[in-house]
C-alpha cells in the first residue's frame, strides 16, 4: 500500500503546478446521489469494458476535483496496491500507520480507522476505487464546504448525523495525542 501515497503525490504536484481548482460540490456535496445513480444506470455491463472505462473515468473526473488524466493516474495506483479493486481496513491502517511514524501507534491506528470509515461510504468494510478518489478528493482538494463535511465525518463517530460532546471530546483527544 506504501506506492500509492508516495507515487500520488506526483499526480497532486503535477495538478497544482497546471493551474486552479474546478467548481463544483464533489463526492461530499449534492452531486454523489447523482453519481452514484447514474453509475449504476450505466455500468450494469451491457456496454463494452473500454466503453464503460472511459466513462466512468469521465464521470469520476465531473465529480471530483482531479482531471481525467489524473483519475487514470490514481486508477493505476490503487490497482498497484489492492489489484481485487477493494481496499481493506486492515490494508488502509497499516498503509496509514507505517506512513506517519510520529506518535503513539494506537492512536494512529484509530484515526485511521476513523479515516476509513469516512472513505467507505456504503459501509461495506472496504473501499473501492470511486470512494477512495471521492475521499481523496474531498480531503485534498474540497471546497471549505466539502471538508468540512468530511471533517464532520470524523467527528460523528455513531454516524448519527449529529456530533455529541462525547464524540467531539473523543475525537479532539486523538487528535491532542498524535500532536
């Protein structure tokens, strides 16, 4: 898992390097529902593979703030690194502890998984490649307004869609301890 951080930061350096940022809400802002629908109106295999790449592909670059070029980019990492297309808690925890080696490795561990959790919109214990960029996305390049729903992510440990005292005191915590 260690290649696909440290080969994305190409891809990061050569986007800023290029010019601005595109509009538009992205993964954490009214667009996914859309997405989300529209992938799966289109990609139920009744179009050729090289088809539904290069649309899929297109459709990602329409709802994250990264290029077509760069969604290819990171579509060759991810598949580096998890080649069954799925990353796994215990995949991105590890990938996540090992890059960062200051602080306790508990705490990083369960910031990681707080990480994990806020990239794995379904819920289904792994993330694939449309939630990785979307997450990518939001986290590197968002709007104010998109990461500070994916920050609010973190915070809602119970997904409750509210944050508690307890879950801001919890979080704030973690954060103090990897400082």
């Amino acid at each position: 898992m260690g290649g696909l951080h440290s080969r994305a930061t190409g891809v990061l350096d050569k986007r800023r390097s290029s010019g601005g940022e595109k509009d538009g809400m992205g993964c954490f802002g009214s667009r996914v529902q859309t997405c989300k629908t529209h992938l799966r109106k289109t990609y139920n295999g009744k179009r050729p593979l090289r088809e539904q790449s290069k649309r899929m592909l297109t459709q990602l670059a329409r709802v994250t703030h990264f290029t077509v070029a760069e969604v290819k980019q990171w579509y060759r990492l991810f598949l580096t690194d998890c080649p069954d297309g799925q990353l796994s808690e215990v995949q991105f925890v590890s990938f996540y502890c090992n890059h960062f080696e200051h602080g306790n490795a508990e705490i990083k561990a369960i910031l990681a998984r707080r990480i994990f959790h806020t990239f794995d919109r379904d819920a289904s214990g792994c993330v694939d490649f449309r939630e990785f960029l979307c997450g990518m996305s939001a986290m590197l390049r968002g709007t104010p307004m998109e990461r500070l729903k994916w920050a609010f992510c973190i915070f809602d440990l119970n997904s409750d869609g509210t944050v508690s005292k307890k879950e801001l005191i919890n979080v704030l915590t973690v954060g103090k301890a990897i400082n």
